[in-house]
C-alpha cells in the first residue's frame, strides 16, 4: 500500500530535462570547441539548446524512429554536445562511433547497432568511405564541417544547412519514460568482440550527479572543463552531462590533443578539471619540464582507464602543481565508480598510499571481490579475487548480445579485473585476470611491477606480459621504453625494482622495444604484445635473471 502525500517520485530523469536546465538556469555557460584550423569557437548553453531544438526537427524530418539507434563519428566538438543531448531527448539512442578502430571493427559495430544516421566529421570522411558501402542500415550521412561527403553511399546532408532548413521554433519533445534507453557504446574489445553497453536516461542522469558530488569529479558551476578523453570512450565519463547540469564550461579539444595543444589550452581557457587516460598526463609531464606551461587554473585532473602510476602523480603534482586524481570504471560502468579522494585520517606516506589506489567506491555502486568458484571475498585490503560491482548506472547485460551472459553473475558485472578491497571500502586493481602473470601456482601484479618501472627516471613507458616458462607456467617479461639518449639497461632496471617489488616479481627478461602498441582508447596494448612475443616478433633483450625459486610465505 502506497501511502498519500509521497514526493514526486515519478519525475522522470531525462536529458530533455538536462536540455531544459542548459536553456534556462545554465544558459550563460558556454561551450569552446577547437575547430580543424586550430582556431576556437564559442557558444552559451541557451545557443545549444535552441541548436538542440532544431536538431530534433531534423531528427524528425530524417524520420527517425524512437529507439532507433543514430551515430556519430566526431571529434570532442560543439556539435558532438548537441547531439549529445538532441539524440536521446529525441527518445532515439546516442550511438558513439570510436574514431581509432579499424574498417572492419566499424563494420561490425554499425551493423549489429543497425545504425540509420551517421553525423560524420567531414575530415573523418576518407576513413568512412572505407566501410561504408558495405553497412547495411544507414540512410543518411551528415557531414559536420567542410569535407567532400559525395559518393558516399545513401543521402548526404550537411549539418548546418539541416538545421537551417528546420523550424525556428521550440520543439516538442517527447516525454521519456527515464528507463528508456538514452546511449549506447561499444567497449573497445580489447576483451575480444565488441559489445554493446546501453545507457537508460536514468544511468545517465545520476552518473552525472555521481560525477557532481564533491567526492568525486565535484563537477559545478565555477568549473572550466576540458574533456580530452574522446567522447566515444563511455560517453567521455559522462563530464560533458555533469556539466549540462552543474552548468560548468566545457572546452573541446576537437582532434588535437598532443601535450602542447593541451598544455595551450589549459593555459588559455583557465581549466580548472580535465580527464583523460595516463598517457596523455605522462605526455603533458614532459612537456611541462621542458616548456613550464601555466597549469596553476587545474583544481583536479580525472585520470583513469588504466592504471596510474604514483611516479606520475607525485610528480606532476610536486613539480608542476598538478593534482591527479585517479578513478577506476569501465564502459560497463557508466564509467565512474570509484575514485581516490584520501580521508582526512591519511597524512603524509598513507595519503599517497591512498592515491595510489583505484579508490572509494562511489555513491550507489557496490562492489564484491569473489575467488574462482563465486565464493566471497574479505574486505581485508590484501585478499584478492574478481572484482565485481553493481548499482544503477552498471550495465545489466549487453545490447543483443546472448553470449554476454557470462559476464555477470547473480544481478553483478564481473568486471574481469583482480583486486582486493581494503576494509574501509577502497579497492586496489591488482590487474586484468587475462594480464594476470601465474608463476608457480601464484600471481603476479603486471600493475605492480609497471608502475615501478615507469617509476625509473629513464623509462618512458613499460608493460609487462607473461612469457610461457616450463618450469614456472609463466614469468615475467618487460618491455621497456627507454627515454631517448638515456642509457639502460636489464641489469640497472633489477637493481631499481629489487627493493621494490617482491623478489620473485622481478622480470626474468627485458625487451627494449621503440614503442608499446596502444589500444583504440589509448591503453597498453598486452593482447598485440602477447601476440608479438608467439610470433617472435619481440626482441627479447637481455636475460637478467635472479636466480628463481618458489615464493616462500611471508613474500606472498
Ligand atoms: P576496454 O575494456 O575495451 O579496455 P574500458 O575503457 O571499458 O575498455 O576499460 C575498462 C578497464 O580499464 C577496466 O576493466 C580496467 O581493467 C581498466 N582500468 C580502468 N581504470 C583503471 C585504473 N584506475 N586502474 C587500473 N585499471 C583501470
């Protein structure tokens, strides 16, 4: 029985509702976006949502269909914030396309998303011509910015002459159910076949009060935010909503997000957050040695994605004044779900201690650390097992997808990471289980003994794979990145990690490598390295080898 006088528990969680709030209350908060030529523009948040009102007129004389899944291939763009907000409060379904996978991964993922309408940056032409005959579903392509679009294969628009055409007037949009499904994106497969992670508007909406709360992103009003991190990696972790909302100024990068560029930008346009994964941080570090850009506007920067050094932290924030902040999440995860805001309780060596975790869980995401067969795990901060999580912005299950099944278990995400969970809620990512290295019937942390690598003043980057061992199953093997005209080598990186790792961590071998291959989001690629080293295509460096044996007890 429901009793009378209940609040208004009805009042759905839409973005029409962001869009409403980015026309009325956050109207004067502006978006900058760099354009292809490198110049910039800027337009208030009223401008985007009259833009947004024209698009949904658009939206209407494409005939799109509530449901209907509608793309984008852009660059971090104004436009791309339009559609952000004009797609899913149209009741159609935002589908981010990733720029950096191949022909044939697009393919796939258009195909299985049976996406109608692709928004496509006209410099982003050339590459789509290279798949586009063979989809299947789309009518339409509307090109953004200049870029010769003939020839592809349906009906070619242009973004701006569509919103043109369409009426001056508000549109009428659709009151949403929040449960209706607002976005979709497809993890990057370094985990095998993409799959196809939905968005409703209600995750949407609190993953972006998740990502306002102060003990998190604590995105607000006096925030300039600058979001590096592409807006096809898991909606850009959800910064570009937060900000709607919170009315922050957002600045876009557009396509140019090397170190200087950043760097300039951070300068200019007094960022006070940004986020994007470690390498761009290691990047804008040695640049900022170098050049002693102004970053004294940043009050946070959001890095997560992969593992973040504490070198990298201590770092920029000791020498350039930068304070990172990591976050853990996955595009299973909205992304956001934990972060790593030390306690007051943590002073000194345990604040960093702190940091250098994935973090604290946060509001409304639950996790649980389980062993090989499901059973649970203590939170003793040294127990490791499969992390697993849930809460209202985890995915449930993937778009169309019955083979996804075993990626949860009993209403949880198995995230497919290790780690352990210390007692007062903070976990600790000891690895990907498929990166995890088993030697002698224990584990090893590649995390671990790579976050001591980079730690090395002439290491720029380093990943550690497993390398088949007769003896042992697996043992370690480091591939290193060396700084140019450093000098390094395998028996100066044992003597710098000795004291630092467990003895039987230390890498049996060192590959000294020009370069560690990335993934489309920008992670150490270790599936293309493992891949390498089968085929013999790594030039395995020098043997250093610590005499092996058993771990004893008390190194475990
Ligand atoms: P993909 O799975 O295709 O790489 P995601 O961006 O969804 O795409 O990747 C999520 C994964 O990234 C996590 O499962 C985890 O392995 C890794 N990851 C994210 N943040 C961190 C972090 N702070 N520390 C360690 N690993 C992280």
């Amino acid at each position: 029985m429901r009793l009378e006088g209940l609040v208004q528990h009805e009042f759905p969680l839409t973005t029409g509702y962001l869009l409403d709030r980015m026309r009325t209350v956050n109207g004067d908060s502006t978006c900058t976006s760099v354009r292809g030529d490198g110049s910039r523009t800027s337009e208030s948040y009223r401008e985007l949502g009259a833009r947004a009102d024209r698009l949904g007129h658009a939206l209407r004389s494409l005939g799109v269909r509530e449901t209907e899944r509608v793309a984008t291939y852009l660059w971090n763009c104004q436009e791309h914030l339009e559609l952000y907000l004009a797609i899913p409060s149209y009741g159609a379904v935002l589908h981010t396309l990733n720029l950096r996978l191949s022909a044939d991964e697009l393919t796939y993922i258009v195909d299985h998303a049976e996406d109608r309408v692709v928004f496509v940056d006209g410099s982003l032409i050339p590459a789509v011509r290279e798949f586009a005959h063979r989809l299947r579903s789309v009518r339409y392509w509307v090109v953004v910015g200049a870029g010769d679009g003939s020839g592809l294969p349906g009906t070619v628009l242009r973004y701006e002459e569509l919103l043109a055409a369409a009426p001056d007037t508000p549109f009428d949009w659709p009151a949403l159910d929040d449960r209706a499904a607002a976005a979709l994106c497809y993890t990057s497969g370094t985990t095998g076949r993409p799959k196809g992670v939905l968005y409703s508007h209600r995750s949407t909406l609190l993953h972006a009060l998740g990502a306002c709360a102060a003990d998190s992103l604590g995105t607000c009003a006096a925030d300039r935010a600058l979001i590096v991190v592409p807006m096809f990696h898991a909606n850009a972790w959800g910064l570009p909503y937060a900000s709607a909302l919170a009315g922050a100024d957002v600045v876009l990068p557009g396509r140019a997000v090397d170190a200087a560029a950043i760097a300039r930008l951070i300068e200019s346009e007094r960022i006070t957050l940004a986020c994007a994964v470690p390498t761009i941080w290691h990047d804008l570090l040695r640049y900022a040695e170098e050049h002693r850009p102004d970053l004294s506007s940043l009050r946070m920067v959001a890095c997560g994605g992969a593992a973040v050094p504490r070198s990298l932290m201590q770092e920029l924030e000791e020498r350039h004044n930068v304070p990172i902040i990591q976050v853990w999440g996955m595009t299973e995860t909205s992304p956001l779900a934990t972060i790593a805001h030390p306690p007051s309780r943590a002073q000194g060596e345990q604040r960093w201690a702190y940091r250098g975790m994935a973090g604290k869980l946060l509001p409304f995401v639950q996790a649980r650390i389980v062993d090989e067969r499901g059973a649970q795990l203590p939170w003793d901060g040294e127990t490791d097992g499969e992390l697993q999580v849930r809460g209202p912005w985890i995915a449930a299950g993937y778009f169309r997808e019955p083979d996804g099944a075993e990626k949860f278990q009993d209403g949880w995400l198995r995230t497919g990471d290790v780690a352990a969970i210390s007692r007062d809620g903070w976990v600790r990512i000891t690895d990907r289980a498929k990166d995890v290295i088993k030697s002698g019937g224990e584990w090893i942390s590649s995390v671990a003994v790579e976050n001591e690598l980079v730690g090395h003043p002439a290491v720029r980057e380093a990943a550690v794979i497993a390398m088949p061992d007769e003896r042992w199953t697996e043992r370690p093997l480091a591939c290193v990145v060396v700084e140019p005209e450093a000098e390094l080598d395998g028996r100066r990186l044992t003597e710098w990690l000795r004291p630092r790792i467990t003895k039987w961590w230390l890498p049996d071998e060192y590959a000294f490598v020009p370069a560690i291959p990335r993934t489309s989001t920008g992670k150490l690629d270790k599936k293309k390295l493992r891949a390498l080293l089968a085929d013999g295509g790594l030039a395995r460096g020098e043997r250093t080898l610590p005499p092996i044996r058993t771990p004893t007890a008390e190194e475990n």
